[in-house]
C-alpha cells in the first residue's frame, strides 16, 4: 500500500511515471457514489460534490452509470450525444465522449457502455485500458454515479472504486437499505472502509442520531469501518435549483447546503488516502469492473 497525499495540484497532467512498467503513478482517484435506496439525493450530491471540487482547482469527471435511469444529464439540463457505447463499439475518441458541464466538470454517459465491458473480446478489451488512462490523466477525481440498490452492477462499481460513499437519509428505510448494502459489501470483502454522508437532515440532532444508529449497527454486527464525512441539512434552495436544473452551489452559493458540501470536498481534498500499489485510477478501474461483470 502507499499513502499519497493529494494537495490543490492544477497541472500535475505531465506526471505520468509508471509502476510495474504500466500503472500511472499519479491515477485519478476513482470515487463510487451510491446509496441503499432511491431518492436520497445521490446524483444531486454528486454534481454539486464534483463542482466544489472543481472549484478547487481540481479536474473532475462524473460517468453517469446509472444504468436505465441516468440522470446528470436532466439535473444539468443537458443532453450529451455520445456515450460509452460509442467509444467501445463506434470508434469515437474517448475525449470526444466528454462533455463539458458547469465550473469546468465533464461528464461521461454510460449509456448501455458498461454492461458491454462483460462482452468486450481480449482486443478490444486491450485497445480501452490503452484508450483509458488518456482520462486518468485528464481528471483528478472520477465521480462513478451508480444505481441505488444491491444488484450486481451497483456492486461491482463498489468493488472496482478506489473508494465508496454512501448517501442516506434519515428515514429509517434509507438506513435500512443503506445497511443492507455495507453488509453486502462486508460479506464479500469489497472494501475494509466505506464513507457515508447524511442527506436532507433537518436539524443537527437528527443528523447526529442518524450517523450513531448507522455506525453503531456497522460496528456491532460487521467488520468494515464506516467513516462518517459529514451532512447536508433539508434546504428549500436545492429543491428550486434542481427543478430549475442548475447545481445549487451555482444557483445559491451562499446556501447553507452549499457550504456543507464545500466542507465536504475540502475534507476530501486533504486527507490521506491509501491506494493500491495496482490497478489503481481509471485503468484499474475499468480492468477490475470488467471481470466483476463478467
């Protein structure tokens, strides 16, 4: 394992020295956002997540893998024409399926793009790891927008992620859920850790009682760590912004939902994180969800 520090690093694009004579050593840092169950404002958290990220000096690329129900594009009022699948299977260059979103994101539609990983021949297979670190070098953070739910696909894009963040509320169906699926990924050894964040709270108290009734539940029964890295209280400003379909740190940046999410990204920003000597970043990534698929 190696401890890397990341700092507010804007051109570091250069800086592609291998491990193993194949693994860059500075590979984005891939970030799977899911949850137990719908509605908990997942996507939402995830835009506006990468924005105060990119604000921040950071490169960020969300792929929307959300799949049969994507959805970044509807809360950014865009429609981007291509996908994952035309890359894979039309040839497109895969900077040509980036699209550009707000504050300097870009966006990746996963279209029906990573369900065909699981039938991708040793060829083509071969020619996207070669095509993909191009990406790892473009981003600082790769935003991985799942499903919600415990299906294989959600799992996968868990156990291929450098890291995992859970979004829930606190509504006692959400922890349920969102228990369900630590559990999963406890009984299968996908991760030693996995981040949470508290939604649509209404008050400090209830975040609080939430984050105690998740970890202590975690903590009894299970051996992953859960690491608790902060909340977002119910504000009326997110629900305009998101019918108005325009991030509400960009709408109200004077939020209260606002300043919690850049709290949260700053928190991301400098802490430690450990990576894997291998398959880390966007490569390992695709490599590792590949045969998970298969």
């Amino acid at each position: 394992m190696r401890i890397l520090k990341r700092s507010v690093l804007k051109n570091y694009t250069e800086k592609t020295s291998t491990q193993s004579g194949s693994v860059p050593a500075w590979a984005s840092r891939v970030i799977t956002i899911t949850s137990g169950k719908g509605g908990v404002g997942k996507t939402n958290l995830a835009v506006n997540l990468a924005i105060a990220l990119a604000q921040q000096s950071q490169r960020v690329i969300i792929f929307d893998a959300d799949l049969g129900l994507a959805n970044v594009d509807v809360l950014l009022g865009v429609a981007p024409p291509l996908t994952l699948y035309d890359h894979l299977f039309s040839d497109v260059p895969i900077e040509q399926i980036l699209f550009p979103g707000p504050a300097g994101i870009n966006i990746i539609s996963g279209g029906s793009g990573f369900l065909e990983l699981a039938n991708l021949n040793n060829s083509q297979r071969s020619r996207l790891l070669k095509n993909i670190e191009k990406l790892d070098r473009l981003a600082d953070f790769i935003f991985i927008d799942t499903s919600a739910g415990i299906s294989k696909n959600v799992l996968a894009f868990c156990a291929a992620a450098d890291e995992v963040f859970l979004v829930v509320t606190p509504e006692p169906t959400s922890l349920t859920d969102a228990y369900g699926l630590i559990k999963v990924m406890d009984r299968f050894k996908l991760h030693r850790e996995v981040f949470f964040i508290v939604n649509q709270s209404r008050s400090s108290s209830e975040s609080i009682d939430t984050v105690y009734r998740l970890k202590t539940l975690v903590d009894k029964y299970l051996s992953i760590h859960l690491n608790y890295l902060g909340d977002i209280s119910f504000d009326q400003t997110i629900v305009r912004a998101v019918k108005n379909q325009k991030p509400f740190l960009l709408a109200h940046p004077d939020a209260a939902a606002s300043g919690a999410v850049k709290k949260i990204a700053f928190s991301l920003l400098h802490r430690e994180w450990k990576a894997e000597e291998e398959e880390r970043g966007l490569k390992g990534f695709i490599s590792k969800l590949s045969r998970l698929l298969r």
